[in-house]
C-alpha cells in the first residue's frame, strides 16, 4: 500500500534507508547527517513538495519523495524499496506517484541525485528515461558520497543534445527503440529480429562517437519517455568538413504520427550550423513514412539507386538519397 509518508513514520524510513545503504561498501547511515528522516512528511510539506511510503504487514518498504527546485523543476528524492520488494514493480509504482505529483504542480523537467555506488538504481532511473545530466558532486559525509545527476524532461515534446554521460546512460533506451523500430520492418542497417545485445552494441558505438566529438546524438522524450533519436555523423573525409550525414532517425512505433520525428529533424538542423556544417546528406528506403517527412521539412533528392538493402523478406529495396543546405 502506498499512502502519504508521515512524521511518525521515522524509525521505519530509517531502518529501510540504513538497511539499503549497507549493501553498498562504506555505506553508512548517520541519522545526525538526515535529521530530515525524523519527519519526513512535514520536511516535504514545508518545501511544498510530498513524500509517500509504501507499507506491507506493517513495515516500511519503499520511500519517495518529490519537491519543487525552482522554475519548472522538480527533485526527486529518498527513492528506497527494501531488497524483498525488488522486482515486484513497487519502485515503478512509488516513482510513477511521484512523477504524476510534480506533473500536477505543473513540472517541466524531474531531477534527482544518486550515490555513484547504486549501479541498480542508475539502471532503474535510465529504464525510467531519466539521463545523466551535469556534473557529479560530493557530499562529504561520513560515507564519502558522490552523486550523479540525472533528470528528463517531463512535459510535452522534449529533444536535447546528449553529452557523452548522457549518451552512455541513454544506451539501454537507445538499444530498446532500435530494436522496436527494427523489429517493426524499418530499414536502418539491421534486419529483424534484432538481438537486444547487438542493438547495445549500436548504442554504445553511438555514445563512443559522441565521446570522440565524431557524432551528434539528439534524443526525444513525450511526456516523460525517451521515445526517438537522430544522431549526426560528424567524421567527414577533410575534403567534406562541411558536410554531415544524419542517420538513424527512431521513433518508437505506438508514439508515430504525433510530430516527434519532425521536433528531431529540426533540432539536427540546428546542431548542424551550431556544428559549422552546411550540407546535410542522408538515405532512406524508397517509399518509407520517412520519405515524405524529409521531403514535407525541404530536403531535395539527389536520385534513387534500385536495390539498395534487403527487406526483411530477402527482396531488395531502392534507396533514396537526399540532401539539404543549412
Ligand atoms: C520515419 C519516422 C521516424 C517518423 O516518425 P514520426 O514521429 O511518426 O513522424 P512525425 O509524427 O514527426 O511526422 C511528421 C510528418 O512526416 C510525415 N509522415 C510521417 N509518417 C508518415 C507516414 N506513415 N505516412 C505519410 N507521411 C508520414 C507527415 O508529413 C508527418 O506530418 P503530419 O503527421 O502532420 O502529416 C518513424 O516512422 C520511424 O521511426 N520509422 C522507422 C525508422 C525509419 O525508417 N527511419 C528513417 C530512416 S532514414
């Protein structure tokens, strides 16, 4: 059951809290360092914010907590669920409560830190569509803490840049739209069924190449999800340093039609002069949704070359090559 935390929750938060710290090594709960924990409940209300519990046969087994930063955004907080509630979908509950509140106070974007030790809670804030985003910090306390920083956009059509981080804690997202857009008949280099590891292996490329400074990667999010991405191959021959190629345009099939792919075509434009580049190149199979929505944004094509890439049925297609100055 999740219901509002309250102050005389305290010796359940801080057993569930010290009990998941100490899975990790040097981990330690120092309740003089959280004194927020002895009342919880009033310390998210004087922030204008709330925080939940989630209770089973009397315990506490799950702590969140969101409260407004500033302008727009929100933090997220005290995100626990105790080892025997893992896996059950209670995290996804508490998170999802949270969220839906910060919505409701009229949220832009979700933030939140977490210690770089909870390897399983990065996975699950990036299944969640949150990005690293920012530097770390250190808290200095007594289990020497240092924090990522993660946050999404939550409202509406989002696109933005992603850093090399971003793009690293983006991969299982990245690899998820791959293979659904892949697995669903597009022509992007791969044929179905896409082997989840291989679509990992594309994502970690891409975020290798950002990391190298040799590709843009701009990524979508509608209403909280990661839901597209583009990228821009920036590793021209010296003689084309004008040019960059965009390639790999996914938006994931239940969420087309509602103007995803066209916020990413025009934020690569502007990636694209901000990169110094003036012309664009790219290639799509004939008769594809993504032909008339390059043609629909000004792209002029160049020619067809028939026979281009095999169908998943093992036919060949004719490719359509475009082009465009920014
Ligand atoms: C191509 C793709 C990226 C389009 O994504 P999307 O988010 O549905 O596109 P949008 O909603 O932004 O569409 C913008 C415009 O493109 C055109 N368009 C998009 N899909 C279309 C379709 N199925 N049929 C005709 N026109 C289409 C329309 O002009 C549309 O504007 P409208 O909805 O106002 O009519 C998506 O279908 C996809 O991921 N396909 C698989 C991967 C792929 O083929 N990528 C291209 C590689 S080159």
């Amino acid at each position: 059951m999740i219901r509002a935390a309250i102050d005389a929750d305290a010796p359940g938060i801080v057993a569930l809290i010290a009990a998941c710290w100490a899975e990790y090594p040097g981990c330690v709960m120092d309740d003089a360092e959280v004194p927020e924990l002895r009342a919880l409940g009033t310390h998210y209300a004087a922030k204008g914010g709330r925080a939940w519990v989630a209770e089973r046969d009397g315990a506490i087994v799950g702590l969140v907590g969101v409260a407004p930063l500033n302008a727009g955004a929100w933090e997220i907080g005290k995100m626990y669920v105790s080892s025997g509630a893992r896996g059950t979908g209670l995290a996804q509950a508490l998170l999802a409560t949270a969220e839906d509140h910060a919505r409701a106070g009229c949220a832009a974007e979700l933030r939140l830190w977490s210690d770089t030790r909870f390897t399983r809670a990065h996975r699950f804030y990036e299944a969640a569509s949150y990005v690293s985003a920012g530097p770390i910090r250190a808290l200095h306390d007594v289990s020497n803490s240092i924090e990522f920083a993660y946050a999404k956009p939550v409202a509406g059509c989002v696109v933005r840049r992603l850093d090399a981080a971003g793009a690293a804690s983006a991969e299982r997202r990245l690899a998820a739209i791959l293979k659904a857009c892949v697995d669903g008949g597009a022509s992007v280099s791969y044929l179905p069924p896409l082997d989840i590891e291989v679509a990992r292996g594309f994502a970690r490329k891409t975020a290798s190449g950002v990391a190298l400074g040799g590709r843009v990667l701009l990524v979508a999010w509608l209403d909280g999800v990661l839901v597209g991405s583009v990228q821009l191959d920036l590793a021209t021959p010296p003689n084309q340093p004008h040019r960059t190629e965009l390639q790999k345009l996914l938006v994931l099939p239940h969420v087309r039609r509602r103007g995803v792919a066209r916020a990413l075509m025009l934020a690569a434009d502007a990636e694209a002069v901000n990169e110094g580049r003036t012309l664009m190149t790219l290639d799509t199979r004939a008769d594809d949704a993504a032909e008339p929505l390059y043609r629909s944004l000004g792209w002029i094509e160049a020619g067809r070359i028939p026979g281009y890439a095999l169908n998943p049925d093992g036919t060949a297609h004719a490719t359509v090559l475009f082009y465009r100055l920014v």
